[in-house]
C-alpha cells in the first residue's frame, strides 16, 4: 500500500468487524478514542453506536453505506489473499503509527477470530498492539518481562509458535525453564500480585480476563 503523509491524533482503535465492543472496558478506548479506524462493516456498527469512523479501510463487501453516505475517508484495499484487519494494520505501519488497539475481533466467526489473534504474532516486531474484546485483553509477548495485573485476575497464556525456554513466576501456577508447545498447558491461570515475570524465547499471546 503506497504510503502517504497522514497525522492521525493519539490513541488510535481499530475496530474489526466482529462482535462490536458491549463490555464497559473496551466501550472506554472508543470513547478515548481520538482516531478511530474501522475495516469494512464495522463502520456500520461504528455509526450505528453513535460515533463516525476517522478512516474506513477494506475491499467494502460488508458495509451497507452507500458512497454518497460515507463518512470519512474510505481506503479501499481489494487485496483477497489478506484480511481487512491485516490490510488495515499494514496500513497503520506503512504511515509509521507506532501503538494500536484493536476492538471488535471477537465473536461471530471462529476462523476470524484465530487469524485475528495471529495478527498480533505477525506485527509483533512492526507496531505496538493489542486486542480487546468484551472477555479479555490479549498482548503478545516475547523475551523478558514484567507485566502489571489485578490480583486474582485470570490469566491464560498460549505460545504460538514451540517455545524451547519459558519461565513465569508470580501466578498461582508457575513453570520454569520448560518447553511450551502451542497447547493448553498454560491456561486458565490466576495472578496472585500486581505483577507477575514472563521469560519466554518465543512469542506467546497472554490472556488477561476481564474482572
């Protein structure tokens, strides 16, 4: 995609056209929101809550706007060998956004929602980015780190891709210096302090359940 001189205001959402946001969390990065950047039918969605998409970006086979009815500035990408969520992060980087939040990628299709969460694999090391859904927060990580929670939040975590060295200590379920496949293995864990440590040689998508 050919890049471009745009200044887009900070924080700025993409919203994807699943489930659209119903949970007061991710309800409150719309209304924070100063950019917000909708692929396809979620600009459907978007107005009907009561806001105006900043940017509509996809190949358009979703949305029932007309064109004389758009509002804001409509990309159209008819690349078909790519999602509108993959085109639309692609797009973010190649106009140099540095830090993302991405809502409405849940529900509706199951196949949608994997390769969604896939996408914060994929542009791991190109943009700063996470999901929220109406259940959960999801960041990927990869290396050493320490990462903020609520005590007594659930917590699960799936690698992507085979891990040969993972260490978490601070949940109430702790590994060290194991091997974790892309399994359940480390699921449906629980923090028990405000911070727990995640070592990892890989990348892996942590699971922070809403409260």
């Amino acid at each position: 995609m050919r890049k471009k001189d745009i200044s887009l205001n900070e924080p700025i959402i993409i919203i994807a056209n699943g489930d659209f946001p119903t949970h007061p969390i991710p309800i409150k990065y719309i209304e924070n929101s100063k950019t917000i950047i909708c692929t396809d039918g979620a600009a459907d969605k978007l107005i009907s809550f009561g806001r105006s998409p900043n940017f509509v970006i996809g190949d358009f086979d979703s949305t029932s706007i007309k064109i004389n009815n758009r509002q804001g500035e409509w990309i159209e990408t008819p690349n078909q060998n790519k999602t509108d969520l993959e085109k639309t992060i692609e797009w973010c980087i190649n106009n140099q956004i540095k830090k993302i939040n991405i809502l409405g990628c849940g529900g509706n299709r199951e196949d949608h929602m994997i390769g969604n969460l896939f996408c914060l694999s994929r542009y791991y090391d190109q943009i700063k980015c996470k999901i929220i859904t109406n259940k959960s927060k999801i960041i990927c990580y990869s290396g050493e780190n320490y990462i903020d929670v609520e005590i007594n939040q659930q917590i699960s975590i799936i690698a992507t891709e085979l891990i040969n060295d993972i260490t978490i200590d601070g949940l109430k379920y702790n590994i060290k210096n194991a091997m974790l496949k892309p399994s359940t293995r480390a699921i449906c864990n629980e923090s028990i302090d405000n911070q727990f440590y995640l070592n990892c040689s890989g990348k892996v998508l942590v699971f922070f359940n809403h409260k």
